[in-house]
C-alpha cells in the first residue's frame, strides 16, 4: 500500500510540473484568446453650405414669411443629413449701429428659429459681417444663438473663446467645428484677450493650433475659412497653402466662403478642400450655388457629392433640369484641381 501510494504521488508531482511547464515554458504551445472585434462605427452624413444672409431684402421677406421657407428648396436635403453647417454672413442683434464699410447686415433674432428648422444645425461666425454693428451686436447674436440652440465657431468675447473649436454631436461621433476668417475689415475686429470679436487667420498659428486642440476632442475636424476674393472663380495660392497646412495639423476637410461665387475642389492626402460654396441664402437672385454633402465613416471620407443649385429670389432650389445640373458639374470640375467629378456629382482624385 506504502508503495502504491508513493507511485500516485510521483504521477501527482509529475503531472503538476507539467501544467506548470505548458502555462510558464516560453516555447510551450499555447491557444491564443481571439480578440474582440471592434464594431465599425456607423457612417455619417454632413452638408456644407455657403453664405447664409438673413438681412436687407432677404431679412424683409423673412419678416413677412419667416425664414423656413428660404430653405423650402433644399430643406428635404438638410433635414435627411445627421449635420448641415454654414456661414452665417450677418449680425443677428437689435442693437448697434452700421460700421462705415459698404455693406452692413443686421437681421432680426426672428430668423433664427427658421433657419434651424429649414435644416442649418451649426455655423461659423468668422467672416466680415459679424460685427457689422459693433461689439455689442456681436455679443446679442451669440445670445440669440445659444437661444436658438444653434452652436457656432469663430467668435467669441475674447481671442480664447473665439479660437475654441465647438464640439458637435453625431450620431455616436463628435465633430469639432473650427472658424476662422482671412476677410476682415479691420484688425480691431480680431479677438483681443479682453475684446470680443472674431477669429483671424492672416497669421496662421492660432488657427493651426485650434486645430490641434480640436483633434484632441473630437473623432472629425472640420475647418470652415472665409477667405479669397470676392468673384473670383480660383483661389489663391496663398488659400491653397493655408489649406494644406490645416490639414497637415489635423483636419479631415476644409471648407471656404466668402468669393460669393463657386469655386473648385482638391484633394490633399487624402482629405477634400471645397474652396468656396459660393451664396447659399442671399440677395443675388440668380446665381449658382451648390450644396457639398460628405459621408464619414470615422475619418474615413467614403464619399462626397456636390449637389448644384440655382438661388432663386433669394432661396437656394436644387437644379432638376437634367443638361443644367451636367453642364453646373463640368463647370465646377474645370475649376477645381485634380478633381473628376461624375455624372451624379461624386468627387473623386483625377489619378
């Protein structure tokens, strides 16, 4: 009996070294755990649009009908989408007075409640209307924003306010939205560390560093400037470079207004840049605009399509005429760079 019980316990000892060996033995052959896989996020869908003016004729016919039925055009379109974002070339306030320049825009707060309802869910403010009258006006239009739930980047009460990118929501992503504008009247309409106003991109650091802030924050950035020249159907060379540089320091597209007319598109590294949208809401009654609808999957660009409009009395209308929408398209693909752009408007690299 000793005996048998000296064996089991050898076979005991025996087998116990072994389960030690094959878990601890470096060159013990193990099954490996499969890793979980992530589930891929679901895509994303956001327009961009032009200049949004809401003032002088445009803001008098708002008044007599509201702003909704500016958008009742393209407000099926903006409404299907998960973000619509824009320019928004006016002050909104009740106070002030007109800034000596030619053209002044101050629209009523009553638009507002209509342009979130035609389907415009953020906009910038960094362009050369927004302080048309004054500081004070400024400060009432971010108010009437926040009232309206309509978030905005590229102004603020100070240089830090002005420069933050806005964090939007959608879907399970977050978008940051960061303005800023080379068109300005007058340096003292820049953001001061105690001076309300807008943000500026005639020096780029701070534009290039609220990217890099915004890259921290969110899943997608995107860089919407006022730049160029007004007419102008080509950018600048300096818009190109600008354009690159916000990419290189992490934007996934970038996005122009401020020429009042169409201009074209590129890639670089792989991200798109619309260099003007042209007017989207404006006092032209006849001029073409276009609406840019982009699809992420993450970062990923899957796709982008250019979707052409005429802006009639005032209000954008998706062109229908089969010969008009090929002939807006062949135009937009000959001011752009390295761009094919097919018959139902996807962007896509010439190579």
């Amino acid at each position: 009996m000793r005996r048998l019980a000296w064996i089991a316990g050898l076979v005991l000892v025996v087998f116990g070294i072994f389960f030690v060996w094959r878990a601890w033995h470096p060159f013990a052959p193990k099954h490996p755990r499969p890793h979980p896989v992530a589930p891929r996020p679901r895509p994303i869908t956001i327009t961009f649009v032009g200049d949004i003016m809401l003032a002088s004729q445009v803001g008098r016919l708002a008044a007599m009908r509201g702003a909704a039925p500016l958008f009742s055009g393209v407000s099926a379109t903006l409404q299907a989408d998960d973000l619509t974002i824009g320019n928004l070339e006016c002050a909104v306030a009740t106070c002030g007075s007109p800034a000596n320049k030619k053209y002044t825009f101050r629209a009523s707060p009553n638009v507002l409640p209509g342009l979130r309802k035609g389907g415009v869910d953020a906009v910038t403010l960094a362009n050369n209307h927004s302080l048309d009258y004054g500081r004070a006006a400024l400060l009432e239009t971010m108010k009437h924003l926040r009232e309206a739930d309509l978030p905005w980047a590229g102004a603020g009460t100070d240089a830090a306010s002005a420069n933050r990118p806005v964090v939007l929501r959608a879907g399970r992503q977050t978008v940051a939205l960061v303005g800023a504008s080379r068109v300005l009247p007058s340096g003292d309409w820049t953001a001061g560390d105690h001076r309300p106003g807008v943000a500026a991109a005639y020096e780029p650091a701070l534009l290039l560093a609220a990217i890099r802030a915004a890259r921290t924050k969110a899943g997608l950035v995107v860089v919407y400037v006022h730049w160029g020249t007004e007419r102008m159907t080509r950018p600048h060379s300096y818009q190109r470079a600008l354009a690159r540089r916000c990419i290189d320091a992490g934007a996934d597209i970038v996005v122009g207004s401020h020429p009042h007319v169409l201009q074209g598109f590129e890639y670089y590294r792989g991200k798109l840049i619309a260099y003007s949208l042209g007017n989207f809401v404006f006092n032209n009654r006849t001029r073409a605009t276009a609406m840019l609808q982009t699809r992420f999957r993450g970062r990923a660009l899957e796709r982008a399509t250019v979707i052409p409009c005429w802006v009639v009395q005032y209000r954008p209308e998706i062109i229908s005429d089969g010969r008009a929408r090929l002939r807006a398209l062949s135009d937009l693909e000959r001011r752009s760079f390295g761009v094919r752009i097919t018959g139902d408007g996807s962007l896509r690299p010439a190579n």
